[in-house]
C-alpha cells in the first residue's frame, strides 16, 4: 500500500503543478475550466493507450520507442508553453489592465487556452502512463494484493490533489498586477525543464551522443528522485546528474522565451515633453 501512495502521490504531484499554474495563468477567462477538464481527460485517455501499448510502444524503433515518444511530448509542450509566454508577452499589458472583463471576453484568452489545454493533457498523460506502467511493476514484482493497491491509490491521489490545490490558492493570492509576471516566469523554467528531460530522453535512446559527460553530481545532496526534488525538477528543471547538453539545452531554452518575450512585447514611445509657452 505505501509504495502505491508513494507513487500515485509523486506522479500526482507533477502534473498536479503545472495544471495549477496554468489553472491561475487563465483564471477568468471564460471556457478556461472546460479545457483544462477536457486536457485532464485527454491526458488520462493517452495514459490509459500507453499503459495498453506500452510493449508495442518500447520495442518500436529498435527498442527505444518510449525514449522517442516522452521526447515527443515533452518538446510539444515546450512549444506550447514558449508559445503562450510570447503570446502573453504582446498581450499581457491588456490583459492586466482589463481583468475585470476577462470573464466576458473570450477572445483574449481563446488564442492560448487551446496551447495550455494541450500542456494539460500532456502532463497528465506523461505522469498518468508512469502511473500505470509503475503500478504493472508493483504488482509484478511483490506480493501486493489488489486491495492495497487501490487503498494506497487512493490515498495517494488524494494527497496529491490537495497539493495541486494548495498550489493554486497559493499562486491566486499574488496581486494581479504581478500576476503575470510570476507566472510567466513559472512558465518558462517550466519549459526549459522539460526541454532538458527530452533532451535527456534521447540521450537514453542513443539517438543524440553529442555533450553526454556529466554537468555536476548533487544527488547526495539532493537526489531528483526524491519528493523535494521531484517538486524542483518539475518547477524549474532540477536534475542531480545532468549532461552538459541538457544544461545548454536548459539555457538555450530560458535565453529563447525570454528573448522572444521581449521582441513580442509592445513598444511604447515615450510622451513628447509640451512646448513651452
């Protein structure tokens, strides 16, 4: 029972995160609960095709078709949320200064909600399918009965759920002016992590050989496997043993949004001084 709590609770968590960021990103906006439940959705029906397919899936491509397919959906999500940090860049100023109408308009978050219910779906699908394929493991390798699995679930899930919700109560009581800005900036080493777990990914495969020495070792300081770890390496990318590649990566990635971000942003010419009389 405590290893399914372990997992259900640790898995819940990092998806747990990012959909309350992106819950406060799109706070108001009208329709942005329906797609962020249609992402859940989504993401808990691609788990449930891995899971199913999860033999299928690892032999594909010489035997590293998971490595490829966790690659694939994590850059997607790194487009998605690149995509909605420039969007909101030439965009955010309005926004903040007509939250009240947020609510009515849907026009002004419809062209990122479609992006983040995507980011959703990919979260919940990436942790969901490690949830079953660790379950199958569980099960496999133990004497685990049925029951305590579903106990231990539960309550993992449950855990897991009131940290989601402690992280977006807490992230809601940020004034709205700086709203945005916190939150774009959660967004970003947001994607810069997960453009270093693809990178990560493909090294595992043997696809990508370039940069593979080690960074640094922190893991007997703080290994990314454990829970405070898991929480960092889904905040801003943390990782106790990184390649030199997914450290350019990592900052390739900030260094792109953030550039991007800028070049989007509005451009407002300073007021010329009145003429004197």
């Amino acid at each position: 029972m405590l290893g399914a709590l372990i997992i259900v609770f640790r898995e819940i968590i990092e998806a747990g995160i990012i959909v309350g960021i992106v819950m406060v990103v799109t706070r108001g906006v009208k329709g942005s609960r329906w797609m962020a439940a249609a992402g859940v959705c989504a993401g808990l029906l691609g788990a449930g095709l891995v899971a199913a397919f999860a033999g299928a899936i690892t032999s594909a491509l010489a035997g590293v078709g998971q490595e490829v397919m966790n690659a694939s959906i994590l850059m997607l999500a790194v487009c998605m949320l690149a995509w909605h940090n420039i969007w909101m860049a030439s965009h955010g100023r309005e926004l903040a200064a007509e939250a009240r109408k947020l609510g009515e308009d849907v026009r002004t978050g419809a062209r990122t909600l479609t992006a983040l219910g995507i980011v959703i779906a990919v979260a919940v699908m990436r942790e969901g399918s490690e949830v079953a394929l660790f379950m199958y493991g569980l099960v496999a390798s133990s004497a685990t009965n049925g029951w305590d699995l579903l106990v231990g679930s539960a309550l993992g899930l449950l855990a897991g759920v009131a940290v989601t919700g402690l992280t977006y109560f807490g992230l809601v009581v940020i004034p709205q002016r700086r709203l945005f800005q916190v939150t774009g900036w959660l967004i970003t080493f947001l994607a810069a992590g997960l453009a270093a777990q693809a990178t990560s990914f493909l090294q595992q495969a043997g696809i990508v050989k370039v940069l593979d020495q080690t960074a640094w070792d922190t893991s007997a300081i703080l290994s990314d496997s454990s829970l405070f770890g898991r929480v960092l390496r889904t905040l801003i990318g943390y990782a106790d043993q990184p390649s030199v590649l997914q450290v350019v990566v990592y900052l390739a990635t900030l260094a792109a949004i953030v550039t991007a971000s800028k070049l989007a942003a509005p451009k407002f010419a300073k007021a010329s001084a009145p003429a004197r009389a």
